[in-house]
C-alpha cells in the first residue's frame, strides 16, 4: 500500500514541478516559436505517458498485493493488450516526430533574401565573417589561417576581399532581417547556440553546417558553445548584438575589411570599383 501511494505521489509531484517551476526557457528573440511548440507538445505527451505509466504501476501493487491464499497467474502473452500497445506507442512516437520533421524542413529552407554569415570556433573563442559592400562572401581554406588572416579567406578572390572579419569581438545583427549562419570549426566540434533564438547546430571540422532565422528583438544576447569542446568549454562566450538596422549599419562602417586587416586596402578598392562600372 505505501508504495502504491509512494508512485502516485512521484506522478503528482513531477507534473507540479513541471507546471510550477521557475526554471523556463529564456524570452524568444527569434522567428523560431515553432521550436517551442514542438519542446511543447513533447512534453505533453511524454508527460502524459509517464503520468499514465506510473499511475498503472501503482495500481498493479495495490491490486496484486499479496494477500493469503491468493496465487499468481501465470500468462505468458496476451495478443490483444500487446496490440493496442503497439498502436498506442505508434501514435504517441508519430505525434512527436511528425511535428519535429515540419520544423525540421523550415529550419534547413533558408529564405532568399537572408544574409550570410559566418562563424567560426575554435578553442576558445569565437570569430565571425559578414559580407561586405558587395553583399558576398569570398571563399576560405582552414590551410590559409594565420595571424594575419584568422579566418583563412583566399586573398586572390576579390569577393573577400570586403569581407568584415571579427575576431575574439561581439555580432552585430540588424532585427527583422532573415540571416543564414555558416558554420566552421578548424580544431574539434563546437555549437554556436543563442539561447533566446532557439536555434543551433554543430560545427564540424572540415565541414561547412547551417542554419538560418531572424532575430524578431532588439537586445544583447549570450553566445554559448553547446558541445563540449575541452577544459576552457565553459569560458567559450561572446555576444550577439541585435540593433535598429541604422545603427547596425553605423557599426558595420566602423569595422575592418579582411583587404584592410592584410594590408591590401587598393585591392578592395579595385573590386568596388569594377564592380560599380
């Protein structure tokens, strides 16, 4: 009897943990509200499902508790409690991957009018690329890194050669504006992950990941590495910076080009120009 009371009392104090906790997720700052839909509905359903399971269990050990005289039943199978098992386990696993596979689609079909950035981890620190004036950015080879060009751009392909890079420094992003984020790591695999714009994905050396959204607030927002990447992991921090599109702009004409940072500030100039005639 006790334990029957025991596992009716867990059920109930983990859906009130659950519902009254002050523990949450941080304000959404990003398009991705169907991301909290679907944590959402998973958590009705798993909850549903371990509230049912426990409740279940605790009304097998009162019910079949031993009593004198009483002898267990032996039943090897039972077809019919098996099928609707399966079929109630088939609906509860469809209901959490199907919505999980619509968001899935959104998240890799990146609009047409967003903006490319890139970031690139490494142990420890962050570094981002924007495009510049020219609206591209210029290919890059982890071969090329150096301390001169961090970030390994090609210094013969002039579409780099405008591109803002920043090292070891905060992103600026304008709000309300789609961006697609490329994603690099030249040592082991990191994640960049806002909290507050739900998305994230791993950065896998050698390989160029993605994801796309849009910030929707204006704020200061934590950059974290989500994928443990060695002893200074937790110390892997920047910022994201979300402003009115003006002072994003005001920024970004503060900022150094990768033809300035090499010292080939005339070829810059040139690819401008050819690009304006």
């Amino acid at each position: 009897m006790a334990v029957a009371i025991l596992l009716l009392l867990i059920a109930i104090a983990s859906v009130l943990f659950h519902l009254l906790s002050p523990w949450w997720w941080t304000p959404l700052a990003s398009n991705w509200h169907y991301i909290d839909d679907t944590i959402t509905l998973t958590f009705w359903i798993t909850g549903a499902v371990f509230s049912a399971v426990v409740v279940f269990m605790a009304y097998c050990v009162f019910r079949f508790r031993h009593k004198e005289g009483r002898r267990a039943d032996y039943n090897p199978e039972n077809k019919k409690l098996e099928g609707w098992l399966t079929i109630a386990t088939a609906v509860g696993v469809a209901a959490m991957l199907a919505p999980g596979l619509v968001v899935w689609h959104q998240f890799v079909t990146v609009p047409a009018d967003a903006t490319e950035i890139e970031v690139m981890g490494q142990q420890w620190m962050w570094s981002y690329r924007l495009p510049g004036k020219d609206g591209r950015l210029g290919t890059s080879d982890a071969r090329k890194i150096s301390a001169e060009n961090p970030m390994g751009l090609s210094p013969n392909d002039p579409n780099g050669q405008d591109d803002i890079v920043i090292q070891n420094d905060d992103l600026h992003l304008p709000v309300g504006k789609p961006v697609k984020v490329l994603l690099r790591s030249i040592d082991v695999l990191h994640d960049f992950y806002v909290p507050e714009f739900r998305a994230k994905m791993d950065m896998i050396p050698g390989s160029v990941t993605y994801y796309w959204f849009t910030p929707t607030r204006a704020g200061t927002f934590d950059v974290l590495c989500a994928e443990l990447c060695g002893s200074a992991h937790a110390q892997m921090r920047s910022k994201v910076i979300v402003e009115e599109e003006k002072d994003y702009h005001a920024w970004l004409e503060k900022q150094r080009t990768f033809a300035e940072l090499s010292g080939q500030p005339n070829v810059a100039k040139a690819a401008y120009k050819t690009k304006s005639e």
